[in-house]
C-alpha cells in the first residue's frame, strides 16, 4: 500500500497545498493508503443547512435533488454543498483498513458512524436508493474512505442505527453546551425544536438547574409545541430569527435589558447573527453550531452594535461527545421516542 498523510493531504486534487476540506476537488479512488479506511456506506446524514439549501433549489423535487447531489459528488469527490460548505456524516460498514491505520481496535466488519464532515470525506456514489424529502438522512450504495486522523464511533449495540446517526450528526452541539453552560445561567436557544436544539434544551435545562432558565425561539409552531410537551424550556417564543428586533424584544421581555447569559444559534437558514447578538447580555457567550451563520456578520455585527461578547465557532467535535450525545437518548425516553418516529 502506498503511504498517505495523517490528514489526508495526499487526496487533494485541487488547489494542491490545502487540506480535504476546503479542497475543491478530491481524489475519490475508492482504492486506501496505508493509513486510511474504505467504508461501505449505508446512508448519508446530509447536514441540516446543506439539505434544506438542496431542497429549496429543487423545489422539494426528490428526482431534482438525487441529481444535484450526485453532481456535487461527481465534481468534488466529497459530498460539500458548494453554497453553504457544509457535508455531514455518514454510517457504514469498515470494508477494509489500511496496514497503519493507527486504532487497532477497528475491525472489517464494524458499523461506524464517521465523527468528521463529508465536506472533507473522499466520497463515491454508485446509487441512491432512498431520498425522503422531509429527511436529511439518504440511503446510498456507495463507498467512503476515513483518513487516519479521522474520528469515528462504533454503533451501540442498544439503539437503533439509524437514531444513533441522527444524534451523532449534531453530537458536537450538546456536548459544547454543556461545557458553556453553568448553574444559574439565562440561556437563549434559536431553533430549539429541532434535532440539534432538542439535545441542547436537555443538556442545558440539566446545567442551569432549577437556578436558571432555558427560553426557546422555535419558527415554527409544530417544533415549538415539542419543546412544550417534552418540558424542555421555561419560556418558549414562536417568532422569525431573522426578524431581529421582534425577537429581541420578546426575549428581553422576559429576561430584562440585561439579556441572556448564553445564546445557543442552532437555525439552518442565513442572517440570524444579530438577533443572537442582540439578546445576548455584554461580556455573554454565543455558540454558533449552525452551518448558515456567517462569521463576517457576526464579527463585525457585534463590533457595529458595542457588545463585547465571545463568539464561539460550532466545532462538531468536542472530546466524549458521542458518548455525551447518545447518553441523552438513553436518559430521556420522551427524547428518544421522538427521534425514532422521525429518523428510524
């Protein structure tokens, strides 16, 4: 087997000199390096921003959107949505691993869910077998490869595949959360209701005990009445992110002109930074998980109003966050069930 880099360098096609994820192409020869892995992959968990970015182009066309993403693959080698940037994840079957491959515990045969992005995953698609408009998760004949510095999970053994795929798609989300988030914290969630601000309601109603308070700002009325019914938040707010100063003032309607200790951003559609900036008191924290958020915005948002406050980038991993994540679903049988009458 010929030697490949740590980081997956040697499968940069262009522009040569940069690493696999903001590569425009890659090389997607399905044949490993000494360090890598091939997975034979099951299903695809596109990321949130990128699958609705997909299906708003398409018009919600099944046919329409099996194509764009064929041809994103095709042309880049990986599965990166060239608008927003963003991949997601995938679950598969090790086909075969590399002689220096360095975790020795991975055998042929394990179920893995990759830990890393398939905006840097070297990606080739014979078929897509299933395409359920209404969910980010594609079911796909094709093959992976996981470079050495890559992280994976082995699938539990007590949950269903495709409810761990879903949860550890936004494993890095509750897992920052609940590094963020302390006793006693006011914590703003935008985009509560979905998968990623479910776990994080949980994770940040455990942290702020009966101290603090978790307000929740869902668009849409469906999301919002799960937040209710699971009892995951104090105050819930049905309003437009993007309508800043009318979530503004809702949100500073309960919590006063201070704000919120802590904003977690988990909206996949663009121009939501303000509306985090604004409610968030000055010297508080923000963690953009979404992949929609413009950094530029926010950086120079925050310097255009005066806040002085810590704007942290949604890195999907964060050290034990899979186990973190999965945990959440063994806790809480209400959370479970509703993942698996959405994903399984």
């Amino acid at each position: 087997m010929e030697k490949g880099s740590k980081y997956g360098t040697h499968r940069v096609i262009e522009p040569k000199g940069t690493l696999p994820q903001p590569a425009l192409k890659l090389d997607n020869t399905m044949k490993i390096y000494d360090n890598e892995v091939l997975i034979k992959v099951k299903t695809l968990n596109i990321d949130s921003a990128s699958y609705t970015q997909i299906k708003k182009s398409c018009d919600g066309n099944s046919a329409k959107m099996k194509n764009m993403i064929l041809s994103i693959v095709a042309e880049r080698g990986k599965m990166q949505n060239p608008v927003t940037g963003s991949g997601g994840m995938l679950l598969g079957t090790v086909k075969q691993i590399g002689e220096n491959f360095p975790d020795k515990k991975l055998k042929i045969g394990d179920k893995i869910a990759t830990l890393v992005s398939l905006s840097l995953t070297p990606l080739k698609i014979h078929e897509i077998i299933n395409l359920d408009v209404d969910s980010d998760q594609v079911d796909v004949e094709a093959e992976a490869i996981l470079f050495e510095s890559g992280i994976f999970a082995i699938l539990p053994t007590d949950l269903p595949e495709k409810l761990a795929l879903a949860a550890l798609d936004v494993a890095g989300a509750p897992a920052q959360v609940d590094r963020i988030v302390k006793e006693g914290d006011t914590v703003c969630i935008i985009g509560g209701g979905g998968k990623s601000g479910i776990l994080c309601c949980y994770q940040a109603k455990k942290n702020v005990t009966s101290t603090g308070k978790v307000i929740v700002v869902e668009f849409s009325e469906e999301n919002a009445k799960r937040i209710i019914d699971l009892k995951l938040a104090d105050n819930v707010i049905v309003a437009d992110a993007t309508n800043v100063m009318d979530v503004y003032n809702k949100v500073i309607a309960i919590t006063g002109e201070r704000g919120c200790d802590v904003t977690i951003n988990n909206v996949n559609v663009p121009n939501t930074e303000m509306t985090s900036i604004l409610i968030t008191k000055g010297q508080g924290l923000i963690y953009f998980f979404s992949m929609a958020t413009s950094f530029t915005k926010a950086a120079l948002g925050a310097e255009g109003v005066g806040k002085d406050i810590n704007l942290i980038v949604g890195n999907g991993y964060a050290k034990g966050h899979a186990d973190l994540t999965l945990n959440i679903l063994r806790e809480s049988k209400e959370i479970r069930t509703l993942f698996e009458k959405l994903y399984v």
